[in-house]
C-alpha cells in the first residue's frame, strides 16, 4: 500500500536525470508536482510529455530543471509559445527528442506490454524520421506486402506523475476516463500521485468508480493537494485559470519576468497580476 505524505515528500524521491512522464494538460497535471520538484532544485530531468507538454514543461524547463524533453509538441495553447521552452531549446540548454503523438503512446504501451518495441506504420514518409536514429525502419516481417515500418523502442519511464480528483486510502486513484494515465503507470516504474482529497472507501469496491480506478499495485505515494492542478485546472472540476496563464505567457518572455510570477507561484501563489 503506498504511503500518504506531502508533495514535496513526493519530489524527493525523483533524483537527478530520471525519466519522468508528464500527461497532456487535459490529463489531470500536477502542478503542485512541479512546485515541488522546483522548490526541491531537481537537475537534468528526461521529461516525457504524453503526448504534448504545456505549462508544466515551460515551467520545469525554464527553471533549470530538465536536459531533455520528448514531445510532438510544447505550447501554451491558445495563450501561445511556451516561452522559457523556446529560449533554452535556442540556446542548446535543452535537447529535444522529436516524436508524434502516437509514437509516444505506442512506445508506452510497448513498456505496458512487457515487449522491446511497438511497431508503427503512420511514421513512413515524415521528416521526424531524419532526427530518431533509434527508430528504426524495416520492411514487413510478416512479409504480407504492407511495406515498410517503423519499429519504436519501449519507453518505462521511472516515474509517471500526475493529479487526481480522488483517492482512497488504499492506494488506489481515480482517472475516470483519461485512460492514458493508465498506460503511462503501466509503463513506468511507479506513479507519483497528488490528488485533490483521499477517502476511506475502496474505491474498487464501489461499481461505479471502479473501471475508471487506478490499483494501489501501480502507484508508489499519495499526496493530498487541494487545487493541486492549479493554474491548468482539473476538467470536469475546476478551469484553468486564464487570467494567471495571460500573467504567466506575457512575464516569461523575459527571464526576469519569469522569475518574478515563479516567486510567487513556488510560495503557493497561483496567480500573478500581468505587467
């Protein structure tokens, strides 16, 4: 049964250089996660963004945090250009390992599975293909005239974190249907979880919580973090905060800028009034 305990707790077991995967912005992200692993100094993170990284990645990034990032992509969305993300890539702080959105959920489900690869055929005819040498290119094996594929390797990351709305004190998480958190706990060495609340029924054990409930066999610690997806807010429960990410995608422009909403945001202040 994994332990409950805070997420700065949390953020001391991820060392230096581990894999950690993060979901997409509507995939329940812990951004008190990444206060933590901020707060904590954490160095030369391999960040995973399943599929596609937002604020959470412009924030680790932009704090000297990570060394590489796979991704098909990082942006604020319809606040623009993750900033702090665009600088370091220009300036060689941050290596990038392109992918596509069903390369990196292939790749995962690879590890899921227990095999070396995951064969993918969307792949043939993309420029990505010149930047992966560790994807390779091979003709059918099963010889059944359907041309050549393209063979992934697994990626297990060490660590899968994310945010909850719920889990009990068993260990088990609720996802709901954001079913990619599945395959990225069943990929990785354990989960990291933050969640919104923690009760004392099994979640299991009721019916309809149950098909969307991630088993405590997956999870490594709970920690309990109310408004812990804050500012990128938790669909189905609260918004993301437009006003904080309007402050954040106009200060981060600037280094000094960025370190002025992160003083705020690292002491638990979510939103910063724009300049």
């Amino acid at each position: 049964m994994p332990d409950m305990c805070s997420p700065d707790l949390l953020a001391a077991q991820v060392p230096d250089g581990a894999l950690v995967a993060i979901p997409a912005e509507q995939s329940f992200v812990s951004m008190a996660m990444v206060r933590a692993l901020i707060r904590r100094g954490v160095k030369d993170l391999h960040l995973l963004c399943v599929p596609i990284g937002g604020l959470a990645v412009d924030m680790l990034v932009g704090s000297g945090c990570v060394r590489t990032v796979e991704c098909a992509a990082v942006s604020l969305g319809e606040f623009g250009l993750a900033p702090r993300f665009g600088a370091a890539v220009e300036e060689g702080f941050v290596k990038i390992k392109d992918s596509t959105c069903p390369a990196i959920h292939a790749a995962l489900q690879a590890s899921e599975k227990g095999v070396p690869f995951m064969p993918l055929s969307g792949l043939i005819g993309t420029d990505v293909l010149a930047f992966r040498n560790d994807w390779k290119v091979v003709e059918d094996p099963l010889a059944a005239g359907n041309g050549p594929i393209v063979l992934l390797p697994a990626i297990r990351p060490d660590f899968a974190i994310f945010h909850v709305p719920v889990a009990d004190c068993y260990g088990d998480v609720w996802i709901g249907r954001r079913r990619e958190l599945m395959t990225m706990a069943h990929a990785s060495s354990t989960s990291l979880v933050t969640t919104e609340r923690i009760i004392q029924e099994k979640l299991v054990a009721d019916d309809t919580m149950a098909a969307g409930t991630l088993p405590s066999i997956y999870v490594g610690d709970i920690a309990e973090a109310k408004w812990g997806a804050k500012p990128i807010g938790l669909p189905g429960y609260y918004p993301l905060d437009a006003e904080a990410y309007q402050a954040y995608a106009h200060m981060a422009r600037t280094e000094d800028g960025f370190y002025a909403f992160m003083d705020n945001f690292l002491n638990g202040d979510v939103l910063v009034a724009a300049e």
